[in-house]
C-alpha cells in the first residue's frame, strides 16, 4: 500500500491508500470472505471500529488470526469495507496490509449453492479485494 495525497471532486487535499499489487484469487482467500458474508459475528469481529472510525486492535488481530489460518503472516492486516476503501481509507500503521471486503449485498445466494466461485470473482474486481 502506499499514501499518496489526492485531491477529490470538490477541490479538496486528502491523503488516500493506493494499492500497489494484487494477488490473483485463490481458494483460502476466497474461502475468507465467503466466511465473513455468512458469518455476521466474524465479519462484525473483521469489521469492528473505534468511535473515531479507525479499525481497533481487536479487529486486526481477528484480521490476522484469520489470514494466518489460511497461510498469510502479516504483521497488520486489516480488512475494510468497499465504502471505507472509496471513502480513501489511510493506513493506521506503516506495517499494515489492507484487504477490501466484497459488498455483500452483491451477492445473491440460494440455499445449497456455493459462494466459493462467486467470492473469487468478486476478489478480482474489488478493489484491492481479500
């Protein structure tokens, strides 16, 4: 991720995150957020903020505990919503690695059917998507 200042539609500086690469969608990550779309309680944990908006502590462990089961060791992650991402979330630390959230309202799911193929292809047209 990178911090680079920017200047939005009414004329004003703010800093914002950019991406810097991305990662082709793969099953453990993909598995993540279909697991954060039918888990409420997992996603609110992923999702949790402080009331100045920033992502707590709490949240960024759940965030790294999560990826750490699926094989990623980072020292921040933390994941963010579409809106917080569009919104020009700015890193809370140098060290952290932000992941956007796929809309779960995008989805449609009907009982029996799996997310799995769905979630990937979300992951590659989200931005900076898990």
């Amino acid at each position: 991720m990178l911090r680079k200042r920017v200047v939005d539609h009414n004329g004003v500086a703010t800093e914002a995150t950019v991406p810097t690469f991305s990662f082709s969608p793969n099953d453990s990550l993909a598995q993540l957020i279909v697991d954060a779309w039918v888990e409420k309680d997992f996603r609110d944990a992923l999702l949790e903020r402080a009331a100045d908006k920033t992502v707590t502590p709490a949240a960024a462990r759940q965030a790294k505990v999560a990826l750490a089961a699926r094989g990623f060791y980072l020292e921040r992650p933390v994941v963010i919503t579409e809106a917080e991402h569009d919104s020009h979330y700015t890193m809370q630390a140098d060290n952290e690695v932000v992941f956007v959230l796929p809309n779960q309202d995008r989805v449609k799911p009907r009982p029996g059917q799996s997310l799995l193929d769905t979630a990937r292809l979300l992951m590659s047209c989200t931005p900076n998507g898990i």
